[in-house]
C-alpha cells in the first residue's frame, strides 16, 4: 500500500514508521521545512521509545520518506491520514479543526485516483461528513472516501501499542474503503488483532468515550483514595480487591496525582462541549474533569499538612516533572499546578526529571533544577515524587537522607511501601494508603 501521512507530529510519525515497518511505502508530511530536513538527516522531534531506530531503519530501506510537498504524496496514495493537531480552543474548551480542515481542503485538490481519506486525529463526532463535504466542495470529481481510525496510542509505549493493539476501529460504510483499511492493517490483522469496523460517527465517538471512561477509572480511584486516608484504608488493597473482578479490571486504577498528558484533559473536554452543543449534559464527565482539575492543585496543601501546614521559607525537592515516565511531554503534567501552589505557599522548590527538564523550563521558569535525585534532596524539608520514573523506584534511601535537611518523603504515586520509609528513618506520606 503507498500511504501519505500528514502530520509529522506524535500520532503521525509514530504511525508513518509503524505503517513502513509493516512494509508500506510512506510518505510523512509536513508544512514546518525545518521538522521535514531534520527528519531527513534522522533527528526525531520528540522523544519515544525506539522511534529513532524505527525510523533509521525503514528510511534507509527507502519504506519511508519525508516531504513539504502534499500534493504529490497525496496523489500517489492508496491511504491518506490526517494526523495534524487538535489543540483545546482557547476560551471554550472545543477542539480546534482549523488544521484538519486545511489539510482536507488541500488533499481534496490533490486527489487523482480512488482514495481513502482516513482521519487519524482526535475528531470531534460528525468530523468525517465535514471533511467529506470540504473535499467535495474543493473537487467535485475526485473520486474518495472519508474513514475515521482512531488512534489509542499511550506515549513512551506507542510502538509496542500500534504492534499490538487490543482492537483496530475503522469507521466507514464504503467497501472499497473497507478493503484499503484491511490491507493497512493486514500484518496486525494476521495477529489476531480484531479490526473492528462501524459506521464512521461512532468511530469518532468510540475515541472519545474510551479516553473518558478511562479519566473516570482513575478519577473515581483517586476519590477513594482520599476516603482511604480519612477511614484507614489501603488504596491499593482496595483497587486490586475490586479490579480482579474481570467486569472491573485491574488496569488503570492507580491513584495518583490526577491525570494529565495531551490527551485525557483534553478529550474529556472536548466531549463534554460537544456532549453540551447537542444538548447532552455528561454529568459524570464533567464532575471528572472537576475532581482532576482540583486534585492537582490540592497535592501542594497535601505536601504543606505534611510539614504542618507551614511552608513559608521551606525547600521542597520534587522528583519527576513529566506528566508520566518515559516522555519528556509536559502537557498538562500534575507537577505545574503542584508546584506552583508551592511556590504560592512560600515555598522554595528544586526539581529534577531525567528527561523532561528542558520542557519543564517552559512552564516553570523561576525554579532550580538539579543534575540528580540527590542533588535535589539537598538540604530539603521534604522530599515529593510526582512522576514514578524508573530510577525513582530504587534511590539508595540512605544517601537520600543523608542529603536532606529533614528526612520527609511525599510519595504521590505510591512507590515505596511505608514500612521500609519509617525502616529507614523517613516521616512517609503516600496516596490514600495509612501513615
Ligand atoms: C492516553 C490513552 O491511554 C491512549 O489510549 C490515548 O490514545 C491517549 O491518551 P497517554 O496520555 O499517553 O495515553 O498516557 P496514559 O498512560 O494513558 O496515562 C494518562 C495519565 O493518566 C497519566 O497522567 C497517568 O499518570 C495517569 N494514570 C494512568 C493514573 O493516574 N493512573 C492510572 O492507573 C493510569
């Protein structure tokens, strides 16, 4: 299959280099010259798991290339993504569509031969007609059809995700489409992976409800976790005791320090505003998005009854910056409200992350950064984990304590156990288990 990608962004590139693993020719797409040269000599704009090599190795076959130019990518094409952005409007929480419909006008006057249009982005339902009726507006004759496929990538395991997802979605009613979309999908096909095909507006809204079912999961696991801590319960005794009921699941029951990353806040959002236009009030969505949004902030006066409600003039290290590990993705990431709450506390806050620090400078300019997790415990009153990296897990705790100024940890995703902090000297506090 010859397929064009447009959009050079997380989804795309992820998704263009999967595609020319499978053994697809295909052509990634952008208007940014600068992204596309440097793409070319191999340089990859954001950070994900074994994407470079993914994407050395099938550019060096010649599976996979890259380009400005959309139109003549587009008119060789069996397959066409969209994979632009689809940033939360300023002001009114709506998905901005603005890119996806440049890209459709400009693909509909490059079309020469039958096509699928297939829209890869987080669309909002009803998307898809508009792109079809754009398309037909800009070339009355092409010859096209518009799918809806989307994505349910996790960053920092997008690639193992796309190799083996738990289902395919491609919405479309047209059977030439069908088979163009089963022969892109053909090597996951032939693992089993179901390809689940439906009409083109409940694909869109099969995104959008998953994304918000599962911000609810977490949600609902991060009320009962402050109710733990109020009865005296173990969160994650509870969350296992009711995940292994298979109607429950284990998955995506970690209490933490609320959700955040470029899609959960923003597709719950988005649905509840559309939910809203059509005169639908999601009310279990939006006291989701409620609860997540005051969490974050309520972890910094976690932090400060921690030091007993005092932090005026305090040193607070925090570990992990990233909206999770292994990203170096910022958006929407529980340390900025927590810290900034910090900050408004009077405190003072350094920070290290292994990855995400030069992101985090954007967002959080005025404090310190430190070179490493004991650089940071330096001659700090407390001590707080806000992403559960790796190396995190396994600090040697005794240099740790050695470094700080008084020996508190606040573990707001629940890494270490409680009886071996106090073992090693630690006032410990964590999500929603006992101190
Ligand atoms: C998510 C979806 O999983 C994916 O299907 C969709 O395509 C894009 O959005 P991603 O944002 O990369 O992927 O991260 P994910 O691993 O799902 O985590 C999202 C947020 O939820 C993170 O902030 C994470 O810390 C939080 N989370 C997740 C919890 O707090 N508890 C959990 O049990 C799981």
């Amino acid at each position: 299959m010859k397929i064009a990608m447009v959009g050079t962004g997380y989804v795309g590139l992820v998704s263009g280099a999967c595609f020319a693993d499978f053994g697809h020719q295909v052509v990634c797409v952008d208007k940014d010259a600068g992204k596309i040269e440097a793409l070319k000599r191999g340089k990859i704009p954001i950070y994900e798991t074994d994407l470079d090599k993914l994407v050395e190795t099938n550019a060096a076959a010649g599976r996979l290339t890259f380009t400005t130019e959309l139109a003549g990518a587009v008119a060789d094409a069996d397959a066409v993504f969209i994979a632009v952005g689809t940033p939360s409007r300023r002001g009114d929480g709506h998905a901005d569509l603005s890119y996806v419909y440049a890209a459709a006008k400009e693909i509909g006057a490059a079309l020469k031969k039958f096509t699928v249009v297939v829209t890869k982005s987080t669309v909002p339902v009803g998307t898809g007609d508009e792109v079809e009726r754009l398309i037909r507006e800009t070339n009355p004759d092409a010859d096209f059809a518009v799918a809806s496929n989307p994505e349910f990538l996790r960053e920092g395991a997008a690639i193992q995700d796309f190799r083996h997802p738990d289902r395919i979605v491609v919405g479309t009613e047209d059977d030439r489409a069908k088979r163009v979309m089963g022969e892109v999908y053909r090597p996951l096909y032939l693992n089993q992976a179901p390809i689940l095909y439906t009409a083109r507006r409940t694909a869109e809204l099969i995104k959008y409800a998953a994304n918000a079912f599962l911000a609810t999961k977490i949600t609902f696991i991060n009320e009962i976790a402050d109710l733990s801590e109020r009865v005296g319960a173990n969160v994650q005794e509870v969350a296992r005791g009711i995940g292994l009921d298979n109607r429950i699941g284990t998955k995506f029951l970690h209490a933490g320090a609320g959700y955040g990353g470029s899609c959960f806040p923003k597709d719950t959002r988005a649905l509840f505003k559309t939910a809203l236009d059509h005169d639908v009030q999601l009310k279990i969505v939006e006291a989701t998005l409620t609860a997540n949004d005051n969490r974050k902030r309520a972890m910094a006066r976690k932090v400060a009854n921690v030091l007993g409600g005092e932090l005026r003039g305090k040193t607070i290290g925090v570990l992990g910056l990233t909206f999770k590990p292994d990203t170096d993705d910022m958006r929407e990431a529980p340390s900025i409200p927590l810290i900034n709450g910090l900050i408004d506390f009077g405190a003072k806050v350094r920070a290290y992350d292994p990855i995400g620090m030069e992101q985090a400078r954007k967002e959080l300019p005025e404090i310190e950064y430190c070179k490493d997790a004991y650089e940071c415990a330096r001659q700090a009153d407390a001590l707080v984990i806000v992403t559960e990296w790796r190396q995190f897990r396994a600090l040697d705790l005794k240099r740790i304590k050695q470094e700080m100024k008084h020996p508190v940890v606040v573990d707001l995703r629940n890494i270490y156990r409680p009886d071996e902090m106090a073992a090693h000297g630690f006032t410990y506090d964590s999500i929603g288990r006992p101190r």
